[in-house]
C-alpha cells in the first residue's frame, strides 16, 4: 500500500478533518500517532476497524511544548522516525472571537500559538531527522480565511496566513533533502464548527462556493494523502486551496 512502512503524525486528529486525515494514511497502510485534547472521537471511529491497531491517539495538548516533546518521544520510541507530519491543529477564536476593535491581545495568543506555533513546534522536532534521512512531508493547515481575509478573523487570518510563509520558507531550506512542505487551505468543511453556524450562514456559503455545497473532512485528507506521498515528490511550497473555487489563484 501507498504507505506501508510509514509514519505519519496527524496533530488535532481526534476528529473533524484530521481524523478523516488519520484514518485515510491508516487505509493507506501507514502507522499514525495523534496527539489531540480528545481522542474519544477517533477511538470510536477506530473501534471495529483491524487497522485501528496501527493508530496511537495520545492525549494532551499541543500548545504546551512539553506535551508535544514527550508525545514526540513516545513516537520515536513506539513507532519510530517520523516519515510524514501533517500539522492539522488550529482553529478561530470562536465564541470569543469578534472585531479586531474590540479583541485583546490574550485571544490573539490563543489563536497564534494554536494554528501556527504549533506548527513550528511539530516541524521544529521532526525537520532534522528528515533531512538526515533524505525523506520527508510536511503537510500543514491553513485556511481560505488567510485568502478571503473573513470578518472577524483577523487574528486567525494572521496565523494561517503565517502557515503560508512558515510553508514557502521551510520548503525551500528543506528541499534539498527530499523533504517537501506544502500547505492546505480549506473553505467550508462540515465539521463540528458548522454545527455551529446558524442555516443563513450556512446558505450564504453554499451560494459563495462555485461548487455549491460544504465540502467534507474526506475532501481534504484526499488533497493531504496526495502531497504526503511518492507521487508529490517535485511539489513544494505550494498553497493547495480546497474550497469548491471560493478563491482562484
Ligand atoms: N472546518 C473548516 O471549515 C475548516 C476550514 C479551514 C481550515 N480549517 C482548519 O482545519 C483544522 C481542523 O479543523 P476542524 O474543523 O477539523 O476542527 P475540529 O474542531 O472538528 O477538530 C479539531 C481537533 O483538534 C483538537 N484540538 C483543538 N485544540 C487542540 C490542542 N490545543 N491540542 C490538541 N488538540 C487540539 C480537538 O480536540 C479536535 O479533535 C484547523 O486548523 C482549522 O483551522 C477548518
């Protein structure tokens, strides 16, 4: 299978569209290890499933670099190097989320250390390895919001827009060693922050995306898979927008 004798790192993979991520590289025949706040989700998606096995869902939280630094060290011991990161953890500020006007530089925090710092933690930690072993893939999450610039996220918008740059940055040190790191750029995925938006929003959406529906967590753990594999091999740097044509580059 595409990838048998793999290892791959979803972060944030206890559900939504990390977890589809999870469970595509585990289809796919890879080992996967998950740290995410929540592995209750994941584990019962897993349950049932022979390939479950291959999946090790560690509890604990990404913004703390300890957690991370011991989640990385169980990884190495259990499964070994890290073939593949995808750096899925992020997300708004949500209910505490408005105008810039109005925000505080704390919720700024949350937002930057989550959907970005995060990223630079994880990458951080697996980078070397990767370029001593002359193979790597660095998927990282951005948004379509870093594009569209959506009202009242500016402090989200920052952070993702920061995933484009760490993105071009270390993809172009990296390159050299067989280590490629592209980002992902979602629209409206269905996941448990739509459940939120009240059916107006929803609609207004739908009507904004040429596609004209919500995509789902499978379309972009598809668009992941693809850049984590073989076949990507000469694709870096690049912003892969998944959003059924809201934004066109
Ligand atoms: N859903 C969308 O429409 C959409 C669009 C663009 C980008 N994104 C991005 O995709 C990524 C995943 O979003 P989602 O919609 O699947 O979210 P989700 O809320 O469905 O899942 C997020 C997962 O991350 C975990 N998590 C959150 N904070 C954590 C932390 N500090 N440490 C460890 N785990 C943590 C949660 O427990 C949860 O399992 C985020 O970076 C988000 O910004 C989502």
């Amino acid at each position: 299978m595409k990838f048998d004798n793999r290892i791959a790192v979803v972060t944030g993979g206890g559900q939504g569209i990390g977890a589809a991520a999870v469970l595509r590289f585990l289809e796919e025949g890879a080992r996967v290890a998950v740290l995410d706040l929540n592995c209750g989700p994941l584990d019962g998606q897993l349950a049932g499933l022979a390939h479950g096995s291959r999946c090790l869902c560690v509890s604990g939280d990404c913004t703390d670099a300890d957690v991370m630094s011991a989640f990385f060290d169980r990884v190495d011991a259990e499964f070994g190097a890290v073939d593949i990161l995808f750096n899925n953890v992020g997300q708004s500020a949500r209910e505490r989320g408005g105008p810039f006007v109005e925000s505080d530089e704390a919720t700024w925090r949350f937002v930057i250390e989550v959907s970005l710092l995060t990223a630079m933690r994880a990458s951080r930690r697996v980078a070397p390895g990767m370029r001593a072993r002359a193979f790597g893939r660095i998927v990282n999450m951005s948004s379509d919001a870093a594009f569209t610039g959506d009202v009242g996220l500016a402090d989200y918008a920052a952070a993702k827009m920061g995933i484009v740059g760490f993105t071009r940055s270390l993809a172009r040190e990296l390159a050299p060693y067989g280590v490629t790191v592209n980002a992902v750029c979602p629209g409206a995925i269905r996941t448990r922050a739509h459940e939120r938006l009240r059916p107006e929003v929803l609609a207004r959406i739908v009507a904004d995306t040429p596609a004209g529906f919500i995509g789902s967590p499978e379309d972009v753990a598809s668009a992941v898979s693809f850049l984590a594999g073989d076949d990507a091999r000469f694709i870096t740097g690049q912003t892969l927008l998944i959003d059924g044509g809201r934004w066109m580059v």
